[in-house]
C-alpha cells in the first residue's frame, strides 16, 4: 500500500504529471533527457528533481545509452497501479452507479 501510496503523491505535482504523461506517449523507448527538457521547457535541476522522484518510486525507468539516459514509463508497475484502482480501491462501483442511473427519475420535455 506504501508504494501506491509514493505513486500518487509523485503524479499528484503537475510537472510529473506532465512528465509522465509524455512519457505515456512516448511509449517503451521512452525519451532522453535532452528531448524531455525541450518538451517540458524547465531548468535542467528541476527536470532532474522530477525524474528522479518518478524512478524512485518505481513509476519511470532510466537506461543509459553512451552520453545519454532515457527515461521510459515502466509498464509494470503503472499497470499495478492501475489495477489497484479499479480492483481494489473502485470494486464494484460500477454496480452502484449503474444502479443509481437506472433508478434515476427521467425528465420529460416542456
């Protein structure tokens, strides 16, 4: 629970969401460092920071490449984190909402 947990609290700061989401798009070859930084358009310390806090808590991947590191999503552990939401935070909820907007009174047109 503790991880899901470091994983929110990382995607829940607007410029790692940002970040993730590109990488999201980017898909499993990720992208360096310098491309996410022309993309995201902030200082090299802070991109850093936010990288950083996003491996740590096992939501990114770093892979070095000769000068370079590429940063790519790590699909497993998003996946956990999905599946932890719609499993186990959000089980059966479906069934309620579906209930309730079955049982919701229509209204007619005037």
């Amino acid at each position: 629970m503790k991880n899901y947990v470091k994983q929110f609290n990382a995607l829940g700061q607007t410029d790692r969401l940002e970040i993730f989401r590109l990488l999201v798009r980017a898909g499993p070859q990720g992208q360096c460092v310098d491309e996410i930084r022309r993309r995201v358009k902030m200082p090299g310390s802070t991109l850093s920071h936010h990288l950083d806090a996003l491996t740590r808590c096992g939501l990114l991947t770093a892979q070095r490449s000769g000068r370079f590191i590429y940063y790519a999503v790590n699909w497993t552990k998003t996946a956990k984190l999905i599946r932890f939401m719609t499993e186990d935070c959000c089980a059966d909820l479906h069934k309620t909402l579906g209930a309730s907007a079955d049982s919701a009174p229509t209204r007619r047109k005037k």
